[in-house]
C-alpha cells in the first residue's frame, strides 16, 4: 500500500477493491496494487494524496474526497481524475459550489445524487448535469461527520455538533432527528428496519 493509514474501502463491479489512504489511493485485484497519486504537473491527477473518503458511482466512477482539495471523481478505465474544487464548477447564473475543499464523507442516492459532507456543510451533486447546490438551513454550515442512504433514496446525515437529521421526501427538507452533546460517528439501519446512532463519546442509539 501506499500508506498504513488506511480510511476508507469498497469493491466495484470488476471485483477491485479501492482503498483510500493518507497517502493515496490504492486499486487492489488480488494479485498486484495499482497506487494512484497526485502529480503537480498533471491536472488528470487526483488533486491531493491526503484522502478521507469513497463512493461508487452506478457507472463504475470512483469519487474520491480529500482532506482540504475537493473531490475527484476517477475513471477506472482511463486511470485520470476529474476535480471538484471549492469555487469551481458553478452552476450557470448562481454561486453553488462546494461549501469547503475538505470532503468529511460521501455517499449517493437514487443513482445520480451525490451527497458531498464537509467541514462546513452538506451539499449534493447531481452527477448527470454537474450542478452542485448547497443544502439550506443549519446542515449547509454544519461540520458534517457521516452520512448514510437507505433503501436507495433514504438520506440520514449526522454532525460533529451531535444532530442526526433526515430527509424527508414529502416536504423536500431535512428534519432534526436526535441531537446530542458528541460528534454522531455513524448511521446503520438493521434488517428489522430500526435506525443505529454511534456516537463519539455518548454511546449507542437506536
């Protein structure tokens, strides 16, 4: 591996398992390791080898956060990146971008929503058009620790200030769920249906 510190995995569809270090990002068969690294003389280089997190894309796109140079979204059959840096990639006519260059974590929903958590609020990419929007209220200047999707289209967010919040499909809004006095850790939902907060000092809820 590129670096001991290891913090995040998944496998894609061909069976190569992506694992995201501090020190670049790793392709794993089985058999050999493919480390992939930022070059300051090739922008097709992931923007950064610090890493935090990973998602896989229905289309077989790794996105890649970093902690304090955006995203990347890589392509596996090309072996380049594309980066999404704070203050790049607005939408036409609006100031929508990433809320900060340090991704705390990623997941998607309904194939094409990336929900991209940062030191400094929730926004979510739509990956078919590019656009990324700010969510609004407290979740959009919140240090946001984890993020979870359910059933494909179930988003549950929680913060480092202790909320847990969900979305709610009805009113197209997050609502406040749980609020505690530590940093959520991580959001599981079991086969019975029943939602599992960790947190980072209170515990376990259900």
């Amino acid at each position: 591996l590129s670096s001991n510190m290891v913090v995040d995995i998944l496998q894609d569809r061909s069976r190569w398992t992506w694992i995201a270090t501090r020190n670049g990002l790793n392709q794993f068969d089985a058999h050999e390791t493919r480390k992939h690294l930022h070059n300051p003389d090739n922008n097709a280089s992931l923007s950064s080898n610090d890493l935090t997190c990973l998602a896989l894309g229905g289309d077989g796109m790794v996105w890649v956060g970093t902690a304090g140079f955006g995203l990347n979204r890589f392509d596996p059959e090309t072996q380049t990146a594309t980066r999404f840096l704070p203050g790049f990639n607005r939408s036409p006519g609006t100031s929508e971008r990433l809320p900060s260059g340090y991704i705390s974590d990623l997941a998607i929903s309904e194939k094409h929503f990336l929900w991209v958590g940062t030191d400094k609020g929730l926004a979510v990419m739509n990956m078919l058009s590019g656009k990324i929007r700010r969510i609004e209220g407290d979740l959009g200047i919140s240090r946001i620790s984890c993020i979870s999707v359910f059933d494909d289209k179930t988003v549950w967010v929680g913060t480092a200030k202790g909320e847990v919040y969900q979305w709610d499909n009805a009113g197209s809004e997050f609502i406040k769920i749980l609020e505690k006095s530590s940093p959520i850790s991580s959001i599981a939902r079991d086969t019975k249906l029943q939602v599992w907060v960790g947190t980072n000092g209170s515990g376990l809820y259900r």
